[in-house]
C-alpha cells in the first residue's frame, strides 16, 4: 500500500525477537523479556526516561525452537510488526526481568540487518497506512464481495454470544465503526489460532490475500461454538455461552480474544468436594469443622489467597484414613516362620511380637503398643520393623527423627502461617492411607532442641497410649485417632532420650551378635544379597565359614554386621572383575578360532592372556589378604602384658562392648596421681578410691617397702589408651585395682583375664550394666577369664550356652576375691582378713 498521506514509521527500528506469539496490527498483547537481546533493547530505548509513546519498535517472531536457543542471532522473518510499548513492568531482583505490554501499528518488511549487537537494528520498509481509517467510496469486485462476507462472518459470531455482556455490546459496535479492512487483523488477533496461522496472517501483505487467510479461521470458530451449543448443556439462566474475552486496547490499543472457554467445573468440584467430606467417614468433630469451611469456601471468590488455603485443608481432610484400616494376619505359625526367614537370633524381639499378635487373637480393640529397640548401630532394628509390619500385613512408614529440632516436625505448623502443612504423623498416615500402619521412628535418641520447640516434648502425646487416640495436629486442629498405630522407636543408647519419653515406651534391648551369630547371619542374609547385588552366582563365588570367621574377627570389630558387608561387597567386586576378565578371554578365543578356520595360514598367538578363572572361585585365607589387605585387628592382649601395671577392662559404648586396657607406671616424685587418657569425673573418683584402697591395705596384701605408704616419694600416672575416646563411669574400678596392685607388686596380671565392676572404699565390688555386651566383647577377644560382681551373675541367662560354655567366670563380692582370681597363683596377703558382706 502507498503510504504518502500518512504517518510515517522511523526507516531504522530496533527488533525485539519473541516465542511468546504473534502481534498484529490493531492488537495489542504482552511479551516477556528473558533473552540478553531483548533485555539490552528493553534498558537502553524503553528505561532511559523518554517517553514510551514516541519510541516505536519492531517486533519479529522467531520461529526457532525456545528450547534450543542459542545466543546466536536466529534467521529473522522478513516480515513484522511495528508497535507501541503501551506499559513496562519488571523488576531487577533475584535477576532482571520484564514484562512488556505491546500495541501492533503497522506492518514493515526487514530490507537489511544493520547490526547484531547489543541488540538488532535493522533498515525496514512500511508496508501498511498509519493514518486514522476513514470509512471511504466501498471497494468494489472480488475484495469487496470478500470484506462483506467478513464482516458479516464477524456479526454472526458476535451475535452468538451474550450481549448482556458489556465487553461484548462494545464488541458489536466496534464492529460498526471499524474500518473492514482492519478486521482480519483484529479478529484473528481475537480468536483461537495457532501462531502458525496467525504468522501466515501477518505475512499477508495484500489485503484480498489476508481476507482470505482470516475468513477460513473466523468460519471454523463459528462452527466450534455452533457444535459447543449444541453439545453442552445449557445453565437455566443461560440462554448463549458467553466465551473468555479478554480485555486489551481500542484500536490501535484495544483488542479483544474470542479463545474458547473452558468448561466450568468450579460448581462441579464443589459438588464432588462436597461429596468427598461426607463420604469420608469423619467423627462428627471433625465434619462439622469441614462442612463449615465447605460453605466458607462456597462463598469465597478463586481469587482470594484464602480460596486454595481452605481448599487443600479440606482435601487433606478428606484423604486422610479416618476409618481405613487393614486386617491383621494373626496366624502365630506363619509369623513365626517369616519372622526366623527374615532375622537370626533376636528372640526377645520375637517373642514380644508373637504375644502382641496372641493377644490379638483374643482381644480384637487392642491398642497398638509403642515400643522401643536399643541396641548398637547395624544390629537390624530397622528391618526388624519392616519385617514386624510384613508379619502383621500392615503398612509401613519410617519418619527419621535424627537432627529433627521442630515441633511442628511432629505436630504441624498453625494454618495461620504461610507454607503451613501437617506434621510427619499426619503426612505418614496421608501416604499410607490405613489408620493402623507400623510407624518406625528412627533414631529417636537423636532428636534436638532450638527455638522452634521440643520435638520429644512433641512426641509425649504420639506415644502416650493413654492420650493419643485424640492426637491433635495443629494444622488439622481436630482429634485424630493414634491408638491402633504400632509405634516402634529405634534408638543407639536410652541415655539421651528424655525421661518423661523413656517412661512412656516398652524398651527391648537389642545386644550384638556373637561370632557364630554373624558367621550364620553372612551365610544366610549377606552373602546371597551381596552376590545378587554384584551380578555373580554361588556357582562362581564360594566364601567358606573359615573365611568368614577369619573376616569377623580379623577385618572387623563390631556389635553389628554393617562393616561384614561391606567386607563381603569387595570381595564380590574383586571376584567380579576376574569373572569379566575370564569373559573378555573367552570372546577374544572363539574369536581366534573362526578365524583360524578361514585362514589356517594365520595363527594367532594368546600368549599374553591370561587363562579364565576355574570356576567356582573359592576364596581361602590367601586370597582373603590379596583383596582385603593386611589384617586390621590382631589378638594382641598376651603381647600387651608383659609388664606388670596393665589389666584389662570392660567398657560398655553405644556400638556394644569393647575391652578396655588400663595402664599404670611409677616414678620418683611426691606421691601424685596422674589420670589421662579423657576421663570423667565419675572414672577420676574410682581412680582415687583405688589408690585409698591400696594404701590402707598396702600391709595386708605386702605392697610397702619398708614404709607405711607405698606411695610415698612415688608418683603414679595411670593412663587409659584410645586417648581421643571419652570414657567414663564406675565400672572401670575393679580393673584400676588390679593394674595398681600389678605395679606395687611387680607381679603380671593373667594374659586372658578381663575384668569389670564398681568398688567400694571397704573393698566391696557392686554391680555394674551392659554385662552381656561387655561378655560378648571378650569372648570375640578371645579372652577366658571375666570377673565380674556377684549380684551380676542373673545377668549371665541372656548371653547363649555355648558362649557361656568358652568362658570362666569369676563372680566377686569383695576386692580380695578379685586379686585372687585375676593373678597367676593368687594374691598373697600377710594374713587371713575377715571377709566383709555386702549389705547394699
């Protein structure tokens, strides 16, 4: 078109390239900034105080796929728009981003690129008038028979829709008043078109060729809502379907969109929402709270941030199993069976799940007991839960409580904050989707404290069974019924766990496994998983029980069985590289030998290739310290007594029972006693009540030389090794006697003697904790003798016969009794003392 009357459009424009859509003269529509290009154009035309009206740009659809952009200028189509930036909106935090409201003007035609950077300004020809349209002399021929039928395409599809609309009567006018040869701009701006189409729209510089292209895009709207009418069902308050319109500019800033609406289903949802809440089978509490916040949410318009607040507290309400449960296997027989299929040893635990399930059997509205396992790390708590919950045929949920430091972990946040959502209770029983799972609470010993709350104070409702068949979580703030969870809490040690939590919870010890236990315990479980994990059959890897022992007791040093694994993993791995090799071989062979048969001329030599490996690999003390290395624990406790002043002791730790070396030595001094080795208060004071003993005794058992005290003009340092371990307790007393007395006397303690238990200042041995795990401790040390306290000795019936059948044990009421068992011969004493009972 001839543009000499009109306004004329700058011959340089700067190019904004966009993925978003299509711009067409006469409407307008938003373009989001995020290229360098576009934000470098954006900065320096539209943010530099100049006003938006008299900066003119081009805008350019990039037909390149956004999701593989490059930074490299695509291909610009020759074609585009030139427009108005109407409105910016952005902001420059976390990063620059804008929103651009543009209005179509004209078409232009790109005639050369003038330059790439920071952004592309191009030489461009104006292809449409700028000038306000007029309604002129009606064109005549095939153009004008074409802009009739357009417009009355136009008319009828307005008049399909509700002119009670307001939008919609001023759509009608403005079809009145708009020059016809805007309308294939404006319309198909307006109505469902791909970009596609709207692109051929905009390349469509003459007017005859665009009426064409628009009037087949206005003609398939027509029909969709004349098929849409015929197909819904109509609203009685609905005569016509009023469509989404969206509002823009007048022209040349005012556009409207005829998109298609989407189905309603607000009303539906409600409705099925409503449907939902009393189908769920609430207490009545609880759906009288619902049903409230239902009809809050009915009058509520979507905009309100309110709206979907109320509404994922009310699906959350309705997912819950508020009377969901499954039904328990109760055949005693099975559970037993499965129970010894899945663990060895573990019989207290196995027991206590078997009464549960007996009780059961009688009793149908048993409440879910809580209990809690605590034992070293790698002993199988975690699994024992899982395979209680298989037993039982319930759910399973773990909630990891280790480092938690919130309350609202457990009970959920208020819904007055934002972000708020139920605690880890609620959300478990919200995936399990029953009310009667086996919920494991791990690491229930490590549980912390911060502003936030007690999570453990949390927990005293969770586990009270008197309290929590009403738990309360603050962000469902009505009663939810805990009492048919079974709770089972794991836990290193009872010493961190609060009080008030401990009294609340069943504890069942869990000790460490014997050697036989994990010889039996590999052959069982851990082989079988790690040859599955690494791909190998029993067929070509065989660990004989010598092997195994050999790696217990030389490669690891544990109560559990996690560090046996890993043993058994890399050796796999070692094994599984020889059986690859062994296959390369086998290939490179076969391979060797079709080619011998085409060309018995050429031979190939496999000298440097080394053999498979015979199958099956069996893996023998030899072959154990090739892939595992040196042994890393050796029995050394004869070596470290070959002088007198070392005893050994037994120590209880969170990971089991571990011997304890005590070492004495003396020196010329002033007759100090020096303690290292990180002791604790309680261990310092058995130190000192040691050396109190001793010297009021030194007579009797001929420790002076000569003079009254032993100590005197001699300095004693007794150090325990392992120096960067913390120890303490009184347990260590009777072991401190005996290295002492060894040093005044100059006598050696027995080689396989280990020792433990608290004193007295009359010489009395008391009782002492953590019998089995310190037993268990010296016999995988291969010691023969324990001494341990009289009142001790019904501690003896948990550890197994055969254990009890390798050792010695010496039970002690007094000091005297001790000194008598852990030397060679006896202690000597210059006279027969009465012995002194305990009366504690």
């Amino acid at each position: 078109m001839p543009s000499n009357s009109g306004i004329q459009i700058p011959s340089r424009l700067p190019l904004l390239c966009t993925h978003d859509g299509v711009l067409l003269p006469g409407s307008t529509m938003r373009i989001s900034v995020d290229t360098a290009r576009n934000m470098q154009l954006v900065k320096s035309r539209l943010l530099k105080g100049t006003s938006l009206k008299s900066t003119i740009i081009g805008i350019i659809p990039n037909t390149r796929d956004p999701e593989h952009d490059s930074d490299e200028l695509p291909s610009l189509h020759s074609i585009g728009t030139a427009g108005l930036a109407v409105q910016v909106v952005g902001s420059n935090w976390p990063k620059p981003h804008y929103t651009l409201l543009i209005t179509g003007l004209c078409r232009f035609r790109v005639t050369q690129l003038l330059r790439e950077r920071p952004f592309p300004v191009t030489e461009v020809e104006q292809l449409d008038k700028l000038e306000q349209y007029t309604e002129g002399d009606p064109a005549d021929g095939e153009l004008g028979e074409l802009s009739q039928r357009f417009y009355q395409a136009a008319v009828q599809l307005v008049g399909m829709l509700d002119m009670s609309v307001p939008v919609v009567a001023k759509l009608r006018r403005l079809l009145d008043n708009l020059p016809k040869e805007t309308l294939p701009d404006v319309l198909a701006s307006m109505i469902r078109t791909s970009n596609k189409e709207k692109l051929q729209v905009l390349d469509a510089v003459d007017l005859e060729e665009r009426f064409k292209k628009a009037l087949p895009l206005l003609t398939r709207q027509i029909e969709g809502l004349k098929l849409l009418q015929k197909t819904r069902k109509l609203r009685p308050d609905d005569d016509k379907r009023v469509l989404a319109i969206r509002k823009g500019g007048v022209f040349p800033g005012r556009q409207f969109s005829l998109d298609e609406e989407v189905e309603d289903e607000d009303g539906d949802d409600m409705a099925l929402l409503e449907k939902k809440v009393k189908a769920a089978a609430m207490p009545e509490a609880a759906l009288r709270v619902c049903l409230k916040e239902l009809r809050r949410l009915k009058k509520m318009p979507q905009s309100m941030p309110e709206y979907a607040l109320t509404r994922n507290y009310l699906e959350m309400m309705v997912e819950l199993p508020w009377s969901k449960s499954t039904t328990d296997c109760l055949d005693i027989r099975a559970a037993r069976v499965l129970l010894d299929n899945d663990h060895y040893a573990m019989e207290k635990l196995k027991r206590r799940v078997l009464e549960y399930l007996a009780v059961r059997q009688l009793k149908s509205t048993l409440k879910g007991p809580i209990l809690c396992f605590v034992g070293p790390p790698g002993v199988g708590k975690t699994s024992v839960g899982r395979s209680i919950a298989r037993t039982l045929g319930r759910e399973f949920h773990r909630i990891a409580l280790g480092g938690v430091c919130d309350q609202s972990d457990i009970r959920g946040h208020r819904r007055t904050y934002v972000g708020s959502m139920p605690g880890r209770i609620i959300n478990g029983l919200k995936t399990v989707g029953v009310n009667n799972p086996v919920f494991l609470l791990d690491e229930v010993d490590k549980l912390g404290k911060s502003l936030q709350g007690d999570p453990a104070a949390a927990l005293l409702e969770v586990l009270d069974p008197e309290q929590n068949h009403s738990f309360t979580d603050h962000y469902l703030n009505v009663p939810f019924d805990l009492s048919q969870v079974l709770f089972i809490a794991t836990a290193n040690t009872t010493a961190t766990i609060p009080p008030a939590l401990l009294d609340r919870m069943e504890v069942l010890q869990v000790p460490g496994y014997i050697q036989e236990e994990k010889v039996e315990i590999a052959h069982r479980h851990l082989i079988p998983h790690q040859l599955e994990q690494h791909g190998l059959t029993p067929q070509q890897l065989q660990i004989p029980q010598d092997t195994t022992q050999e790696i217990i007791s030389k490669y690891t040093r544990e109560a559990g069985v996690r560090s046996l694994e890993r043993k058994i993993g890399a050796i796999c791995r070692a094994v599984a590289v020889k059986v690859a090799e062994g296959h390369k071989v086998s290939r490179e062979e076969s391979l060797t030998e079709q080619h011998a048969d085409q060309n018995t001329e050429d031979k190939v030599e496999d000298s440097g290739i080394a053999a498979p490996p015979e199958m099956p690999i069996v893996i023998d003390h030899i072959a154990l310290k090739d892939i595992l290395g040196p042994p890393l624990y050796e029995m050394e406790v004869s070596e470290r007594l070959t002088l007198p002043g070392v005893a050994i002791g037994l120590a209880w730790t969170p990971m089991g029972g571990e011997i304890m070396f005590v070492e004495a030595s003396r020196m010329e001094g002033e007759g100090q006693l020096t303690l290292t080795g990180q002791l604790g208060d309680v261990m310092k004071e058995s130190a000192h009540l040691a050396i109190s003993w001793l010297r009021s005794n030194a007579k009797t058992y001929l420790l002076s030389n000569g003079s009254a005290d032993p100590l005197e003009g001699t300095d004693i340092h007794l150090h325990f090794p392992a120096g960067a371990v913390t120890k303490d307790g009184p347990s260590a007393g009777v072991t401190i006697v005996t290295c002492l007395a060894s040093l005044l006397s100059g006598r050696l303690v027995r080689s396989d003697v280990a020792m433990t238990g608290e004193i007295t200042l009359r010489g009395l041995v008391l009782p002492v904790g953590g019998i089995k795990d310190k037993v268990l401790a010296a016999h995988r040390a291969n010691l023969k003798r324990i001494i341990i306290p009289k009142r001790n000795e019904k501690d003896l019936e948990e550890i197994p016969a055969h254990v009890r059948a390798d050792l010695d044990f010496v039970f002690a009421s007094t000091l005297d009794e001790v000194l008598n068992a852990a030397f060679d011969g006896g202690f000597p004493s210059a006279a027969s003392h009465p012995q002194v009972v305990s009366k504690l």
